[in-house]
C-alpha cells in the first residue's frame, strides 16, 4: 500500500493479488479501500486489484478547492499511468460505478470491461435531497451523520442482524479527523452535479448492470435507465441486498464479477 502525490492528488493506493490482468474497484461514497476486502479477497489469486481512495475520502489527501467526478476519473488516469497499467476491469459500487461510468467515457481504450453496482447516471428529487441532508450531517454532527447514512444504506434484514457492530461503529466515527467529514460533504457536492444519462451512451465496452432489490436510495429503476442507455449491456437485479451490495453481499457479488470478466 501506497500513499503518494500523483497528478494533482496526493492518493492512497494498494495493489493486491496477482494476474495478468487488472482489476480496479471503485469506492462508494462513504467506504475507503478496505471495505472491499471481501469481495478483493475472491479475485485476487486470478487477478491484480488496484484499490484507492479518491481525493478527499478518507486515507487520500483533502484538495483545498472543490471538485467535480470528472477529477475522480483524471486521478485513477493519472494512477493507471503511475503503475504502468494500459487497460483493466472497471468495477465502481455507488459513487465509485459513476466514476467508472465517466472515466469509461473519457478514457475507453484503457476499459476493458465495465461494472457498475448499484450506480445512477442522474438523480431524481429524493435522491438529492437525502444526499444533500448527508451533506449537512457530515458538517455538523458525526454521530447524526453516520446514521443518517446506515438508514438508507443497507436493507432491513442486514440491519436487524448487525446493530451491536452498527451501534459501535456510530461511536468510533465521533473520533474520525475532521478532514473525513469535510472530504465527504465535497464528494456530495460532487454527486449532486451529476448528470451522465446522454454521455454514457457513448460506452462500447461490455458493461454490466447490477441493482438491489431492496435498494431504497438508488433503486432499480435507475439501473434500468443506465442499462437502456448503454447499449448491449447486461442488467441483473441482486435479490435481499439494500444499497451496499459489496458490504451485504460480497460473496455473491465477487462471483458475478468473475462470470462476467473472465468472457473478455
């Protein structure tokens, strides 16, 4: 693992397993790489897997000026070059697919296959007002922002069986650096311009589509309107998941990553 200054962001990294080929997982807004422990822990004895922070989550560096998604996917350009890497597997879940979906679009010779997990290319009414309450929270009050997150991110089932680990993690986020909480109402600032229903048409690559079922902040219709705009792509709606997908579901989830990577 790496924390380095590449480009115009000073990045943490870690290069995982070992392959001929790379996989990249992409952060949701709130995890850092760890999270994706694992689902990275079922590819990594076919595959390299590059995981990173973006810029202001929170072992990468805070930028002093806002920034928009499209910087996330000039960053993880300027990493792939940094490591020497031409072209690799793309999986984002959440604000990580839509990084992936824009730096599909922008950079598509070095996307081999894309994956995107329970992503959106726009927003609709309560999607931006739930992001921007996150927003205000994470300003103002930790403990009222962590739950304000867990409530909408996983299903019902998941949190009646984790509420002494949830009630744990609420009173270790008060000790979180203030940087964390300032770095995520940025990365919502961010979401909150996205708009990407007309770009990713442009996607050629073969992309693959997954939603929850039990999804309540960025539901299956939102996969539906991605899967329709890029053409020839596979849509699967996972069943009994809420939002975070890779924490409820990772087992299964790294398996329909490999079906679907190892075809190309």
């Amino acid at each position: 693992m790496a924390k380095e200054k590449i480009g115009g962001a000073e990045l943490f990294y870690e290069l995982k397993g070992d392959g001929s080929e790379t996989v990249i997982l992409l952060n949701g807004i709130g995890m850092t790489a760890s999270a994706w422990d694992p689902v990275s822990k079922g590819l990594e004895k076919d595959y390299r897997v590059l995981l990173h922070d973006f810029r202001g989550q929170l072992l990468s560096g805070l930028p002093p000026e806002e920034f928009g998604m499209e910087l996330h996917a000039e960053d993880l350009n300027n990493l792939l070059e940094h490591l020497d890497i031409t072209k690799a597997h793309v999986i984002g879940v959440s604000y990580g697919s839509e990084v992936g979906m824009i730096f599909a679009c922008r950079y598509p010779e070095k996307v081999k296959t894309l994956t995107v997990v329970a992503g959106v290319s726009e927003s609709d009414g309560l999607l931006s007002v739930v992001v921007r309450s996150w927003m205000l929270a994470a300003r103002r009050d930790p403990e009222l922002f962590f739950w304000s997150i867990v409530s909408w991110a996983y299903s019902p089932e998941y949190l009646e069986r984790n509420r002494e680990a949830l009630e744990a993690r609420s009173k270790a986020i008060v000790n979180m650096k203030g940087d964390y909480f300032e770095g995520f109402a940025r990365l919502c600032a961010a979401f909150l311009r996205l708009h990407i229903t007309e770009e990713i048409k442009t996607i050629t690559c073969p992309t693959y589509v997954i939603s929850a079922d039990l999804d309540i902040i960025k539901p299956v219709k939102f996969g539906r309107i991605i899967h329709e705009a890029i053409a020839g792509s596979r849509f699967e709606i996972i069943s009994g998941s809420g939002h975070a997908i890779n924490i409820e579901k990772p087992e299964l989830l790294a398996q329909k990553i490999r079906g679907f990577i190892e075809g190309f």
